[in-house]
C-alpha cells in the first residue's frame, strides 16, 4: 500500500468514526469498560512484523484489527506516526489514532490523549481522559492527575492519587514523593531524610534520577550522612543509567580522587560521553584537563 492510500484509507476512518460519534453515541455510552492491553490475533501479528522491521505488512493487519475496533491496533498505529515507521511522521495522525484508541478503551491512548490536552491548555478533556485511564488502572495517568491537583493546589487530593500510585509499586510515584519531600510541596514540609528514603527506593527501581538524587544527597550529606564513597558509587550507577549530568560529576570525582583513588582516563571517558550529549561542564573540565596534560587532577567544583 502506498503512502498516499494509506493515508486515504485512514482519513476514510476518521470521517467513518466521526459520524459515528457525532451520530448519538455519547463517549460515556461508548466507553464503559477497559480494553484488555493484549488479545487481538491481528495486533499480536502485527507486533512480530513490527519487531521484523515489516511495517508496511504490519500495517495491513493493524487496519483489520481497527476495522474490528481494536484501541490496541489504534495505539500501534499512532505510533508507526509517531516514530516514522513504513509511514511518513505526521503528528496530526498520532492525534487521531490515540483519539480513537482511547473512545476504543485502550488505556495507554486515554493516557497519551490526556498528555495532549494538558499540552494544548484544554484541561477538563484532559481530565476527562486522565480519570478513564487511571480507573483502568494506569499509573501514568494517575500522576497526570496528582500533578493537575498540585497545580490547582488541591494538595490533598495529589496526596490520595499521590498514595495509590507508590501503593501500586509505580516507580516514578517514589520519586515524586522525594521531589516533595526535598522542595517542601503538597502541604508538606521539608524532609531530607523522607525524601532521601524515596530517592533510594527509586534508585534501586533503576530510575537514573533518582540515582543522581542519592548521589548529590551523599555528596552533601543533606540526610545527614556524608559519604564520598557512597556518592560517587551512586553517580557511577547513574551515568551508567545514561544520566548526562552524573556522567560529568562522576568524572570530576574520579580526577580529583575523592571518594576514591584518581582515575584520569576513566573520567576522561565519561567526560567526552557527557560532552557529546552537550553537557557544556564537561567540555569545561576537558578543556582545563588538556590544558595540562601532566596534571593528576581538574581544579575543584564552583
């Protein structure tokens, strides 16, 4: 199918679906339960052709399974959009597609159809769609939420979502609560060493973030334990993690020996992988490193 007639057929689908929303049918009516986020045969063959690199066949199973009300084969699509795959990038039809994977219930496109209405400022649909997706049980959609709430300063109502979201286990709850626990937000106050523990609990999720958090709290000693050994441990595991800014502070501790012996040719790795990423700190550290190439150390941070 060329892109031309794909791009027909779809926009025959949307003109097919609108009419059919516009036609009487309510999004409550239309939306009463949670898609399964697996299921659909054409949607698992597709997947395999997606994982093959075979778009353009994979497209042609995911047009059966929309043609059969899939959210799933929705969201698949919006995404070969999205990322350009056996279809030109076209972020009108990411839009489309995860509108209608969200009226088919698909719980990851009501997530991603709410992040696109509280980008374009049209905050009652997002809430909307957040509220559908987080009593289908995403998490991300709850967070949506929580960060609605603490905006509009309902900080009790953040709480409670806030809860549900680390009581499921979801990681970035974690270290949003240490967020709140470091800046003093939500109503509460304060708390380095409440947020220490959330930072740490993230951090052995293997979030990169938070393992920069236990890092610099280390590093300082803000929950009231200073260890340089620690730190850099935590920045090591961060830049491994792909955290730019701890590739930098992991390469300044290693040519300065503190937390552990000087590595000049370690932290000139991870300063030129931080410097590639436009880390302009460490192109700064380079630059005074080559400027003396016999020196066994950078100067000191600030």
């Amino acid at each position: 199918m060329s892109d031309r007639s794909m791009r027909q057929a779809i926009y025959r689908l949307i003109a097919v679906s609108t009419a059919f929303l516009l036609g009487g049918l309510s999004l409550n009516a239309a939306a009463q339960h949670c898609a399964p986020a697996t299921g659909d045969q054409n949607v698992a063959i597709a997947d395999e052709l997606l994982s093959k690199n075979e778009s353009r066949r994979a497209y042609v199973y995911l047009n059966l399974a929309r043609e059969q009300g899939s959210g799933e084969a929705y969201r698949y699509t919006a995404e070969m959009f999205e990322k350009a795959r056996g279809v030109a990038a076209d972020p009108s039809m990411v839009r489309h597609m995860f509108s209608f994977g969200a009226q088919s219930n698909d719980a990851e496109s009501m997530f991603r159809t709410a992040s696109d209405f509280y980008e374009r400022g049209l905050k009652k649909d997002g809430d909307y769609w957040a509220r559908r997706a987080k009593d289908c049980g995403h998490m991300g959609a709850v967070m949506l939420l929580v960060k609605q709430a603490s905006l509009d300063r309902r900080n009790e109502e953040a709480r409670l979502l806030l809860s549900m979201a680390i009581d499921a286990g979801y990681s970035p709850a974690k270290f949003y609560l240490a967020e709140v626990y470091d800046k003093g937000q939500l109503g509460l106050e304060k708390d380095y060493q409440s947020a220490f523990k959330w930072y740490y609990m993230a951090a052995k999720d293997g979030q990169a973030e938070a393992m920069a958090a236990v890092a610099y709290y280390f590093n300082r000693g803000l929950h009231g334990v200073q260890d340089d050994t620690a730190s850099l441990h935590w920045y090591h595991e961060a830049a491994k993690a792909g955290h730019v800014e701890s590739m930098t502070a992991y390469g300044w501790m290693l040519a300065v020996g503190k937390g552990g012996a000087v590595d000049l040719a370690e932290a000139d790795h991870y300063f030129r992988k931080a410097a590639r990423k436009g880390d302009k700190q460490a192109v700064r550290f380079m630059q005074e490193f080559l400027k003396k190439p016999g020196s066994t150390s950078l100067p000191k941070e600030g």
